[in-house]
C-alpha cells in the first residue's frame, strides 16, 4: 500500500501563494475595507467597521485606526527596522516589493483580524 506523501512542503507554498494574494488585493485597493465594499455597493456606509469615525480605506485601518493603536505602532517600529521612512501609506510600503515587508505587512492584517 502506498503512503501518502506529507503535506507539510505544499501547507508552506500556499502559504506564501494566500500572503501574495492578499498583498495583491491591497494593491488594487480590493478586500473587505469598508470603503471598498461601499464602492461596489455592499455596504451603505464606508465608516472604518472598528473606530466607526473615519473613512474604512486601507491607509486607516492598516496605519490610522485608533482600535488598533499598539498594533499599528508595531507595525511602524517594524517598518523602521526595515530602513523604510515614516510616514508611510500602503502604497509606498507595497512600492518596496520586499517579501519580508509584504509578510511583516501580512502579519499585521491577520494580527488585526483585517484579512482582506
């Protein structure tokens, strides 16, 4: 009888396929931001779905949401360890198209609960 093979070396790469996929939809500025949503009509309103103060783009909730403070400020020490220059916006942090950035990045989404 044959052994399945382990599954762990394919677990690895789809990994790093669902990190560059989730990058991709913040390049395009698509995902489950409430500024989007309302763009395409989902939502009525394109409040951030935390702080409920500012507009839900992608620059809020990743840098400027306040619910996410102590993440955010992480984040950004991150960033300078990695010689990138505050302030930053997504835009220039995705114009680095540096894997440890984009997975740092990654990271600090799935440690928000914001997985676009």
């Amino acid at each position: 009888m044959a052994q399945r093979k382990s599954h762990k070396k394919n677990s690895g790469n789809r990994i790093k396929k669902h990190v560059y996929t989730q990058i991709a939809r913040l390049t395009f500025n698509h995902g489950r931001f409430p500024a989007h949503l309302n763009k395409i009509k989902v939502l009525e309103d394109d409040r951030c779905t935390y702080c409920k103060k500012e507009r839900g783009d992608t620059n809020h909730i990743i840098f400027g949401c306040e619910v996410h403070k102590d993440k955010i400020d992480i984040l950004l020490k991150d960033l300078q360890t990695m010689q990138l220059a505050l302030p930053v916006n997504v835009n220039y942090v995705l114009a680095q198209d540096q894997k440890d950035i984009n997975c740092r990045l990654y990271r600090h989404l799935a440690s928000c609960s914001i997985i676009v």
